[in-house]
C-alpha cells in the first residue's frame, strides 16, 4: 500500500515485484529507509542485504532488524567487513 511518502509492501523481498517496486519508490525519493526484517537466517538476510543495499544512498539507511538472532548479526557484520561506505548509527539503536 501507500500511505504519503512511506510503502509498505508484505510479501518475498526478492521477488521481481518487490524489487521492482523497490526499485521506482527509491529512484523517486531523496532518502530511503530500507528495513530487513525476514527470517533472520544468515542466507536470507545476506540475501536481502545483497539485493537491496544499493537503494541506500548517503543519508539514507538499511536497518537490519533483531541482529540479536546469529544469523541476522552475521549477516549486517559480514556486509560492513565487505562494505566500508556503510556505518553503524548507534543513536538508532534501541539495545
């Protein structure tokens, strides 16, 4: 759905209508919040990350959510090695 600035969309992230929904919301805004949020499994997550980071454009963000589960903090800390251009905002962070 739509609901002003913000989709919401519910369904597989890698699939052709999520990424492509993905793909025109980001290519219309100046700032993007991308929230994985799935299954928390190393995979999966990697998965997502893979698929979807390259929507974050500086003052935008991934929130990686639950990276207390292994598989989701494996998955965000393998990115960052990988990945310099993204930090950790630690003011956003609720544990």
């Amino acid at each position: 759905g739509r609901d002003g600035p913000i989709r919401f969309y519910r369904g597989y992230p890698n699939s052709k209508e999520a990424l492509a929904i993905a793909t025109q919301a980001a290519a219309e805004a100046t700032r993007v919040v991308v929230i994985e949020d799935s299954t928390h499994s190393l995979k999966v997550v990697e998965s997502n990350i893979a698929r979807y980071h390259s929507f974050v454009t500086p003052g935008s963000y991934m929130i990686v959510q639950d990276t207390r589960f292994v598989g989701a903090r494996l998955a965000a800390s393998a990115f960052l090695e990988t990945n310099r251009c993204f930090d950790i905002d630690r003011r956003w962070e609720y544990f």
